[in-house]
C-alpha cells in the first residue's frame, strides 16, 4: 500500500542556495520520502547519512577546501539523519557559500539536536518542514470518509506508523510498534542525549500514558518516579525534542480563576502511546476511550494545521471549579473552543467561558463530524 504523503513533491520548497529541513520521528518515513523525490528529481544529486563515519568527519571538519570537495558537481546534495553530523550548520554553510546555486536537503529525527546545530549558522537560508505519523487528512486520498471512519478504531489503536499501517494482523501490528519503541525511540534518546537510566525515562512515559488529558505537575511527577522536579523538565524536554510527546500550556487571559501553570501531554502518536503501556485492547475492553480520542483529535488537528501552514496558538482551558474545554485556538483574532467526546452528546459550553469571552465559538468534536474537523 502506497500511502500519498502530503510532502511528497519535495521540489516545490527547493531553491538554490538554501538549505531544506525535514524533520519528524525516527520510522516515520522521512528516508522513504526523501529517496522516492530523488528517485525522479532533475538534479544531479549525492546521497548521504549521518551514520556515515566519514560523511560525518568531513562536513564536521570546518574545512573548506575538504568540504567545498565534496559537494562540487552536484546540484542537489541529502543528508539523512543530519543531526548525528557534528556542527551540520556550519558544514551546510560553507557548502552553500562555496557552491552558488546548490539545493541541500537534510532529515532529522531530533528537532533538538539538528535545529540547534542549524539555526545560527543558517538564518534566513533554511525551510523547515515537519513530516508527522500518517495523517488523516493524507489518507483522505486514499480512503472515502466512510472507510475512514471504518478504519477509525484501528487508527485509534495503533496509529499512523507507516510500517505500522502496512502490516495485516493485529499481532504483526503490535510486534512492529513494540519494535519502534524499544530499538529506536528509546534507544535514540538514550544515545544522543547520554541518559543512563533508561528505566527512569520509560516510567515518566507510562505516567504521561496514564494521564492523557489531565494536567502534569513536575513536583508530582517527580515524587512518583523519585527523581527531582528539574530531572523530570530536562526528560519532558527530551521527550519533545525527539518528537515522542507534545506539550499543551492553559489558556487564560489574566482571570485568577483560570488554570495555567501545569502543561497538558499529548503522544504524537497513539500507537506508540499504547506500545509504551503495552494494550492493544479493542475500543469496547477500554475505560481510556475518552484520553484516547482526545489524543487522536489534538494530534490530527495539529498535523492539518501544519501541512495546511494554518496559523494558530493551541491551548486547553481549565478553571479552579474544574470547568474545562479540551482545545482552545486562537487565530486569526479569535478564539475558538473544541471539547472531544468519544459519546456523541450535546454539551453547552461552561457558562465561565461563555462569561468570560462571549465572541468565542464554540463546538463538541465526535466521531460524526470528525472528518470535517481534522481533514
């Protein structure tokens, strides 16, 4: 099954003398993307990885003439996983100083690592774009709306990994996405960010797993999981550089009875939250529905905001009474409240948020208008 990308047409965002960046998670189909565009570009093209030692040592080498020497002739170098190559910016850099015109495409699996080495060094010579799990709004062109919702419990189960999708049973299903966690999420964040206690990680992982949909506390966290309040920020910021979980801050414009010092955690993939709690249960064995959907929903809605270019800050509103809206966007001067209910029931908007910002819309996203919402 050949899954339509929506990046698929890399050229569109190529031009000469900038760099393109391609981030997302590991497994997420970046190196697939990047060699189907090359497969058919019209560039003279060399491609590379970072896990080249010797790739690695020259564009690492602040050496002109060594580097200038190794993208000369080409129209097009791509680099995978970048971010393993030491100091990439400065190496993409005098690539493009030294070569007028070239095209360069780089991946990386860690937003930390790869924007933090290119931003500097390439300001205002550099798109970036982010590649999610399969999205909906992708799969729209393969599936009707009625298949869609057809295939929703599944999606909802075990999510959008391409190598995921492509399995056929469920067991084969679950053997892959257990694989994903163990061999390259977890190994990944292990490695480049030299954590020693992967146990303590995966912990904080099952807690975050638990807890969709409810307000995280670092001091909390960290009496569970016995570490202190600053170990659990740097893992939560871990986590989110490598594209494993989300953060979501409260939304209040100054009104004491509003909630917004605690972040809320979405997975960018369901199925990966499920691997990390090992249940693959069918919807009806589950009593976490509810977190579940809101995950899906969230997650869906960001990924079409971001290959639309939709601009728009994302929160979640919740009051001290416990009054509560799960999505609140903001955009184009307006705000705009999303509550996601698994039930289809009609659900009134808390009178404090009616009270408090009267020109607000508000709508309860279901499974029988989901498909407007997300695709």
């Amino acid at each position: 099954m050949q899954i339509p990308r929506f990046y698929a047409d890399l050229a569109q965002f190529l031009d000469p003398g900038k760099a393109l960046i391609l981030y997302g998670p590991r497994q997420v189909g970046k190196t697939t993307l990047l060699r189907s565009f090359l497969s058919h570009c019209p560039y003279k093209y060399k491609l590379d990885s970072g896990d080249n030692i010797r790739v690695r040592h020259i564009l690492g080498s602040d050496d002109f003439e060594q580097i200038k020497e190794y993208a000369k002739g080409y129209d097009l170098i791509a680099l995978d996983e970048a971010q393993r190559i030491p100091n990439i910016g400065m190496g993409i850099k005098i690539m493009m100083d030294q070569i007028p015109g070239l095209r360069l495409i780089a991946t990386g699996s860690s937003s930390f690592a790869l924007a933090g080495q290119v931003g500097e060094p390439l300001a205002g010579r550099k798109k970036t774009l982010t590649l999610y799990p399969v999205a909906q709004i992708e799969l729209k062109k393969l599936y009707s709306p009625f298949e869609l919702k057809e295939k929703l419990n599944e999606y909802l189960i075990f999510g959008g990994y391409p190598e995921v999708m492509a399995q056929d049973a469920k067991e084969k299903k679950t053997e892959r996405l257990l694989e994903i966690v163990d061999s390259y999420l977890l190994k990944d964040i292990l490695e480049l960010e030299k954590i020693k206690n992967s146990k303590t990680v995966l912990d904080l992982l099952r807690l975050l797993a638990f807890q969709i949909g409810n307000e995280a506390s670092l001091t909390e966290l960290g009496s569970n999981l016995k570490v202190d309040s600053k170990t659990v920020a740097r893992y939560l910021d871990i986590l989110e550089k490598n594209f494993i979980v989300f953060p979501v801050r409260g939304f209040s414009k100054n009104l004491r009875k509003e909630m917004t010092k605690k972040c809320k955690y979405y997975f960018f993939d369901t199925g990966i939250r499920n691997a990390v709690i090992s249940n693959f249960n069918a919807l009806d064995l589950r009593n976490d529905i509810g977190a579940l959907w809101e995950n899906f929903l969230f997650m869906e809605r960001l990924k079409q905001r971001s290959y639309l270019k939709v601009a728009a800050n994302h929160y979640f509103w919740r009051t001290w009474s416990q009054k509560e809206i799960d999505l609140i966007e903001e955009r184009e001067g307006k705000l705009f409240g999303y509550e996601f209910k698994w039930q289809d029931k009609l659900i009134k908007p808390p009178q404090e948020w009616v009270t408090a910002y009267p020109e607000a819309s508000y709508e309860v996203i279901s499974p029988k208008n989901y498909l407007d919402f997300i695709t």
